[in-house]
C-alpha cells in the first residue's frame, strides 16, 4: 500500500483532502501546512513517519525535490484553473484585451495552449527555478506592460509594491486529486520494482549461470557472484563500474548491436581467465525503449573427458593451441563479421570448413575457435596432406590401419588429437581413400580398422582448410559428396587481404614500425608507399606483406620509404612467370603504364623528346614518371 505525505503551502488545501475518498486518505501517512523555510525539515520528518513519496507545491517541492532522496510529485495548475483566474483578472481590469503576466516554477505548470485565444488575452508566462528571481521576473513583465500579476504569496507581495494588481493562484480539487493519484501510482511502481529486483535478485543467487545487468552505458547495475569469478580481481565493487573495464574480454561491439536493437538477442563464446564461456545478451525493454541488457554466461566443460595425454605431454609435443580471437586484428566489417561466426562456431562440436588463401590468418582462426570450446584443455593437431601420396595421407591421418601394430594407430593424428582439434590443412587435397575414412570417423566417432577387426573409437573435431571451393571438386568428381555436405555446414570464408584495404593498410604500417624497432632504424612511410601498396594483389596475404616489409626495412638506406622503393622491392620479390613456346621466363612485374612507357623507349631508342610528343606531355613529366616508375633510361 502507498505511504503518502502531503506537505501543503495553504491550510485550505489540507481541507481539500479531507472530503477524498477514504481509501486516498487512508493511504496518507503523514499531511501537514508547512513554511518553506521548514520544507526539507518537514519532509524528513514524514520520511520518519514511514512516507515512501510527499506531494508538494511549488518551490516547496523544488527544496525538497532537491535535498532529499525521496521521490516526489508538484502539484500542476491545470488549464480550467489557469482559466478561471484569467477570467477573473479581466473583470478586474475592464480592458478589452488586457495583458496578464503569470510567473511560476517549472514543475507548477501544465498545457496552457489556446488560453489566450480562448479569453482574448495577451499571456506573458515566465517560470523562475528560485523564489529569489521573482523580481527579475517581474522586471522582465514590466517590459510587456502587463495589466495583472498572477502568483503565489511572495510573488505577489512584490508585484503589489511594484503597484501591480494581483491575483493568488490557488489549488483546487482537481489538481491536489490528480497529483495524488500520481503519486499513488508511482509508489505502486516503486512497490512492483522492490519485488521485481527481490525476484531477479533471488534468481541470481540461485542460478547456475553468471548474470550480469547493464544500462545503455555499458555500467553494471547487478551481478551474481559467479559473473564476479570472471572478473578481474573477483572486484565486489563491480555495481557501478564500467563492464569493459572490469571484463575486456567482452566483445564492445556485440553489446552495443544489443543495445541498439540491431540484434534482437546474441549469443557467442569468450575466453576469461583460461576459462570458456557461452555468452547470451539479451535487450531489456521498457515502452518499446531499449534501457539495457542481461548477459548471461555460463561455462563451458564438464561434457569432454580428457584425452590420454597429460598436459606435460601436450606441450612436449606441440599439441597447443596458442593463439585466440584477440590475436585476430581487423578493421574491415566483412572480416569482422567471420570473426564473429567463429565464435558462435566454436559452440558447436561439428566440423568447420575454413576458405582461405596462404598466408591469411586461418590458422589463428582454427585455434581460437579451439580455445574457445569445451575442448580447450585438449590436443590441437594440426596435419597438412598437400604433397603425400594415398596410403601416406591414410597412415599419417588415421594410422596403420591394415597392420597388426596397435600402437601405430595411438600415434596417428586423429588418435592425438581425441577429444580435442584435429586441423586439416588443404583438404581440397585430400585422396578418395582418406575422404571415406575421415567421413566414417565423423559419422561415427570411430576409425575403421578393418571389416573384421573391431573399430577404434577417437572424438576429435575436424577443422579443414581449403584454398579452392569444394563444389568445384565436386563438379569434377574428385571429392565425396557426403564428406562436403558434412563439411559445408559451418563454413568461414576469410577474405582476401587485397579486398581488405583498412587491413592492408593498418599490417602495412605495424609491420614496418616493428620491424624498424628490430633493426634499429628510424623509417617513415609516404603517402605515396600506403598508395602504391594497394595496388598490388598480395597473392600471400599477411605472410607475405610482413615478408615484403622486412625486405624493405633490411635494405632501406634512405629515412623514407616512397612509392618507388615499394615499387622497386615488388618488382624484385615477386616476377610474373609466363610461358613462352613451352618454356617458362621470369618477367618482372611492371603496370600498364610502366609497360607501355618502356615500348616507347625501345620504339624511340630512348629518345625522350619523341615520347613525350607521342604522349602529348613536357619531357620534365616524362622524367617524372619514368623516375616515379623506376624505368632507366
């Protein structure tokens, strides 16, 4: 039940009440005529006598509103009793049109539209935050050459020494009733919230997950104590706290997509403190308006036994996973969005099929996805099949699976690799024979020995890596249809450094500053090197940029490095290969323009006056571009 106080300027307005319904009077806890002087003094006082909200009026309310912590409502002057002074005021002064002033504060004035159409006034409102601006105010009225003053007791105390005629504003019914009925309605709400927040409280306690509530600006407002294990220092000051101060982990992101109604839930995997979690934000929601969010975690393990390997013997052999997504750094929102698909992966025990080029980070992306499954604390084997023959894929994969030696099929990759990763590199290059046999360990967790042998049983989950498109061989006939549709189900398909242009900017730039540090050099980059590098198709992705850069950096004799020394670097790193009457020549890489000016020069013997006649150009842009092209003369 509401406990209201009722702390009133005027005692009429206490009479008022008096004729309410008995069930508002019977809510009213504490109601007394007060001094502003007394307003927070008084409004303690009925806090003591158990009020859980006080209606007020004018800057009375304003005091209290402002020095205590208790929820409030002011009384507004509704527009029939603005009217009915209005009416009045043109009694008094006789004028056809008169000019009223009415001065208030804030939190005292309802819709006051169409009163002055409505009574054929000129209405100058102004509302003051303080009572010691009333004569400000009236300053400001005496501008308009206002007829009346409309005001509360100090207000038109001072209007009258001004020599204005006045008018006290007075409550009425209507306006105490519908100020209380806020004020009922509101602490009903209070009430619902107290439970809501007992409720969600209790259930935090007694979750098996960590919970987490945030507001739109990412602050903790409640947090379970197994959500306080994820953090930093266990900190049981987190409520209040910034949720990616205390959780760095935490994709921004993700969160914000939540909070902006871009994603109606998300749900995805983080490492935290070695440990995996499943994470689910979902949007809170109030009037249609996102207010925050609930992340929910949970822990993943429990359900993978460990594999015969001790951790010692994991590392010994090199079984490790190291990298995780943090290692994965990318300012292009196609590349992100893999990202992002990897981490939902990594939920699922099925196999994932990676699209890469050499050198593009797929590896990385096979070992986050690793580190942030339930297999985590398992082998990571990694095997590359490109360049073996049938039976050396099939006993590299899966043992010696003809032989009597069991041990030889303990020592296969997929036997290592139980209940972790196993991480197929090229499987585009994989024999019909070993295909057959890694479906059947798929379908069926085992690995078949023999049709009378009994099978081994290895749980390892299967990411494969393949440069070319596996529909292509299936076109051709050279790859099990089952295999690919088992495959093709989580799928990534990281792009081409070259289609990433703020990537291949950002590596370009890290690299170069990394490896000046390492080589003791001072290098700057020109504007034209950050151009020139993205002409280029880097076949290689990030292997080969870092390589390129460090080319530059060793042999680097000059503080800058331009366009034409990345130019000149390329030209000698990477020469096209064509094939001329069945026998392969080295040409080096030049543009079209570059192309083009070099048959002048063998067309005119060098002659740059003729050249540049032929191109319509002066011979001083001539030599500029040769000298920007690196031609020689």
């Amino acid at each position: 039940m509401p406990n209201i106080a009722l702390l009133f300027p005027e005692e009429y307005m206490l009479e008022i009440v008096s004729d309410m319904p008995s069930e508002i009077k019977n809510e009213i806890v504490f109601k007394k005529r007060i001094e502003t002087v007394n307003a927070i003094s008084e409004a303690r006082n009925a806090i003591n006598a158990g009020a859980d909200i006080i209606v007020a009026r004018g800057y009375q309310h304003v005091l209290i509103e402002t020095y205590t912590s208790i929820p409030t409502v002011a009384i507004k002057f509704q527009a029939q009793e603005v009217g009915a002074l209005i009416k009045k005021a043109k009694e008094m002064i006789k004028n056809k049109r008169p000019c009223i002033g009415l001065i208030a504060f804030p939190n005292m004035l309802g819709n006051l539209d169409m009163l002055e159409e409505l009574f054929d006034v000129n209405l100058h409102v102004i509302t003051i935050n303080q009572i010691e601006e009333c004569v400000l105010a009236l300053k400001k009225l005496a501008q308009f050459n206002v007829d009346l003053i409309i005001g509360g007791n100090v207000i038109c105390e001072e209007a009258e020494q001004m020599g204005y005629p006045t008018l006290l504003y007075k409550s009425t019914f209507e306006s105490i009733y519908s100020a209380i009925e806020e004020a009922r309605r509101i602490s009903k709400a209070i009430e619902i919230e107290k439970q809501n927040v007992a409720q969600f409280t209790t259930v935090m306690d007694n979750s098996f997950s960590g919970i987490i509530k945030i507001n739109k600006n990412h602050q903790i407002i409640a947090i379970n104590n197994l959500a306080k294990s994820m953090l930093k220092n266990n900190d049981e000051n987190a409520i209040g706290s910034d949720l990616f101060e205390l959780v760095p982990e935490f994709d921004r992101n993700a969160v914000d997509k939540v909070l902006c109604g871009e994603h109606e839930n998300y749900t995805t995997t983080i490492s935290v403190k070695k440990q995996s979690w499943i994470l689910l934000i979902a949007p809170i929601q109030y009037d249609d308006k996102i207010t925050g969010a609930i992340i929910s975690v949970q822990k993943l393990g429990g359900n993978i036994p460990k594999n015969n390997l001790s951790h010692m013997d994991i590392i010994k052999n090199g079984f490790v996973a190291e990298k995780t997504f943090k290692d994965i750094i990318s300012i292009d929102d196609e590349m992100k969005e893999q990202i992002e698909l990897a981490k939902i992966y990594a939920l699922s025990s099925k196999p994932v099929l990676i699209y890469s080029g050499v050198g593009n980070q797929a590896e990385i992306f096979a070992e986050a996805i690793h580190n942030n499954s339930v297999r985590k604390a398992c082998s990571f084997v990694t095997v590359d099949v490109d360049g073996l023959s049938d039976a050396q894929q099939v006993e590299l994969i899966f043992g010696d699976l003809m032989g009597k030696d069991i041990s030889k099929r303990t020592e296969s990759a997929i036997a290592r690799a139980n209940h972790g990763t196993l991480f197929i590199k090229n499987i585009d290059k994989l024999s019909r024979q070993a295909q057959s046999q890694l479906l059947r360990s798929i379908n069926f967790n085992k690995t078949r020995s023999t049709d009378i042998r009994s099978m081994d049983e290895f749980d390892a989950r299967i990411i494969a890596l393949s440069e070319k498109n596996l529909i292509k061989k299936i076109e051709n006939n050279e790859f099990n249809l089952e295999l690919f549709y088992q495959l093709h189900g989580l799928t990534l398909e990281i792009p081409y450094l070259k289609d990433r242009i703020e990537d291949l900017e950002y590596y370009f730039k890290v690299s170069i500053k990394e490896l000046s540090k390492q080589y003791n050099k001072y290098l700057k980059i020109s504007d034209d090197a950050i151009e020139r590098i993205k002409e280029f198709s880097w076949p290689g992705n990030i292997v080969q940029l870092r390589s390129f850069c460090e080319r530059v950096v060793v042999v680097a004799d000059k503080r800058t490095i331009d366009g034409r020394v990345i130019l000149k670097t390329y030209q000698q790193l990477y020469p096209d290969v064509l094939n001329d009457d069945s026998e392969k020549k080295l040409v080096i890489y030049k543009e079209h323009e570059a192309r083009h000016l070099e048959d002048l020069m063998l067309k005119y013997n060098g002659n740059r006056k003729r050249i540049a006649n032929e191109l319509g150009i002066s011979t001083t842009t001539l030599w500029r571009k040769l000298k920007k092209l690196g031609i020689d003369g």
